[in-house]
C-alpha cells in the first residue's frame, strides 16, 4: 500500500513539474520571438510568391480594351504597343524575362515601361532612323542622342523624363576622330541656355561623362551606335542607356547603366 501510494505521488510530481515547464516554455521571450520570426518569414515567402505571381500575370495578360486602342494607334506608329522580351542577358550574364510598353510622349519621342522579374523602370526614347536610343531610371533622368562629326564637335539632341519639351547641347573643344576629352558645352531648352563643360572617359566598351553644370551637374553613360554617341544620363548611379535597332516586329537592343565597363543585351518581339 505505502509503495503504491509513493508511486501515485511519484505521478502527481511529474505532473505538477511538466505542467509547469509548459507554462515556462509559453513565457519564455526566446520561444515566443522565434515564433513569431518563423511566421513572419512564412508570411514573407508567401506574399513574394503571390506578388511575383501577380507580375507574370500581368506580363502575360492581353487586356482586351488595351488591345483594341493599341492596334488602333499601331497602324499610324507600329513602335506603340507591348513587346516582349526575347533574349536578354544583363552585365553579369545572367538572363531575365518581362516585357517593355511603349507610348508617346509630344509628337516625336516615346515612353517607355519595364517591367521584369528583374525589376520595373521607365525610360525616355528618341528616334533616329531605324534606331530607338533610350535613356532609362527611376527618377530624373533622360537621353541624349550626340551626332559626331568630323571636326571634332558634337550635336546633341535631348529630352527628359519630367518635361516634354526638346533640348539642344553642342559640345566643342574636342579632337577629331577621338570622342575621350574635354568639351565646352552650349545647350538650350527652349528659350533657356546654358553653358559649362563635360569629360567623356571610355571604360570597357562603354563611355562615361560628367558634366560640370550650374547649379548641378550630372553623369551619363554612353555607347556609339554608327555615327551616334548615345547617352543615358541621371542623378547618382540609378541611370541608364539602351539602343534598340528596329526589325519589323523585333528590336534588337544593346545596353549599360552608370559606372559600368560592358554591355548587356535585351531583344524583343512585338505582342500587341
């Protein structure tokens, strides 16, 4: 009897003791914090899921009203519209995959939506021939389109992201055939002038230039497309530039962004 009642209270102990580590482990900070670390991440995981679900979505839908007012305005302008992306391969080598919209901005120059799993941005385009030259970034930003000539000097053509209106930038002071150096410039936009000067360095296969402006100056980045130096320029280092030559329904494009020293590629095919 004594051994059977030793051994009951033997259970009601370990009873008492379980019960209250489980009280102890409910407040203990450690557990609690994990806990709602781990739910937190799992809440995370599955809204990226959702939201990078949300954006191939979106890539891939046609909206029938869209569709309608594209064709319409595509008979007139067959850049205006979405294109896929084909090919692409950034300066690391590594793919991606989106689709570009295009739309006007004033009468001679286009819009431009990114959007990617790598990303969404907006650019700026000017028409030249069958090339579109493009500057791109997220804030301010915009493209020059620079026609070298044989005396050394640059003519520039150029708009922004935040104005509608076209500029003009002459750059002097260069040497003939070689587009590196020091330049004096003399821009305008509108009635507004503008004077100063830039660097344009090469770095790879690309070119970098810093103007010296009043009040601000600001940086650009370039490739030579025939007898262009296309230049995408901005604030910081958010800011780039592409050339998309233009085949019937296919552009096949070349770009870089600031600082950098190579190209990538980014091909497209029109969708509507």
């Amino acid at each position: 009897m004594k051994r059977t009642l030793a051994f009951l209270g033997f259970l009601g102990a370990m009873a008492i003791l379980l019960l209250q580590m489980r009280g102890y482990f409910g407040r203990n900070p450690r557990a609690n914090n994990y806990k709602k670390k781990y739910q937190q991440q799992t809440t995370n995981y599955q809204q990226n899921n959702n939201e990078e679900g949300q954006e191939v979505a979106k890539l891939a839908e046609v909206n029938s009203a869209d569709s309608t007012s594209g064709n319409t305005n595509n008979q007139a302008d067959p850049i205006l519209g979405t294109w896929k992306i084909t090919k692409s391969f950034n300066l690391n080598g590594a793919s991606y995959e989106g689709a570009v919209k295009f739309s006007k901005k004033g009468d001679e120059y286009y819009q431009l939506q990114w959007n990617t799993n790598a990303g969404s941005y907006q650019g700026v385009a000017i028409k030249k021939g069958q090339n579109l030259f493009v500057g791109w970034g997220n804030s301010t930003y915009g493209v020059v389109a620079y026609k070298i000539n044989k005396d050394g000097t640059l003519a520039g053509e150029w708009i922004a992201s935040q104005s509608s209106k076209v500029g003009t930038e002459k750059l002097s002071g260069g040497q003939p055939g070689v587009i590196e150096g020091k330049y004096k410039v003399n821009g305008s936009m509108g009635e507004k002038a503008y004077q100063g000067g830039i660097t344009v360095t090469k770095t790879g296969t690309v070119y970098q230039l810093d103007w010296q402006l009043k009040p601000d100056g600001q940086k650009g980045v370039g490739i030579v497309v025939g007898d262009y130096l296309v230049v995408g320029w901005g604030f910081g280092t958010s800011f780039g530039v592409v050339n998309y030559a233009i085949k019937g329904n296919k552009m096949l494009g070349r770009w870089t962004i600031g600082a950098a020293d190579r190209e990538g590629i980014e091909n497209l095919e029109k969708v509507k």
